[in-house]
C-alpha cells in the first residue's frame, strides 16, 4: 500500500500555513473521530502513528514494520489504527499497482 495525506479538509491551515492550526485541528480528529468513537484509551499510540505516517508520506508501508516503530505489539491494531485513520479523512491508502 502507498500512503496519501490528506489536507483537503484543512483549508485553514494551508491559506495561513499556522501550525497551532493543523496540530489543534489533528488533535480534534483524532479524539472526537477517532479515540471517542471507538473507545481508544491509548491516545499517545494514536499520535505516534500518525506521526510516524506523515514522516513517510508517499512511501509503501507495513502494518507489521510500523508495529515495531510506534510501540505495540500486535499488527491488527496497526491496521485497525489505519482504518480508523482512513474512515475520519486524516489519510488515504492507495493499493500497490504491479
């Protein structure tokens, strides 16, 4: 899989390029959307996943190398983590072309 961030729903951050912005409007994602909606007491997991995404934008990744980065130990919350992260617009997953 390819990795795509999306800023489309960030309008205000990318005509001002204020961070505060984009750090207040990823914090709201991923607790209201994310962390509520699916009882996830683990938030700072949340965080460092994300982050971890957005430093390698564009490149293909593995949900069972990114467990190992971020902390946790099973792949299927790396995965369920991406759905998440997928469902509330904050990335798009775009399947390998062979």
């Amino acid at each position: 899989m390819k990795l795509h961030i999306n800023l489309e729903g960030f309008p205000a951050f990318l005509t001002t390029e204020n961070t505060d912005i984009l750090t207040t409007l990823v914090d709201h994602n991923i607790y209201r959307y994310i962390a509520v909606r699916h009882n996830i007491r683990d938030i700072r997991l949340l965080k460092r996943l994300l982050l971890f995404l957005t430093s390698n934008c564009s490149k293909l990744i593995s949900a069972s190398k990114f467990k190992h980065h971020i902390g946790t130990k099973s792949t299927a919350t790396v995965l369920e983590y991406l759905n998440f992260f997928r469902e509330s617009y904050l990335i798009q997953l775009i399947s390998k072309f062979s």
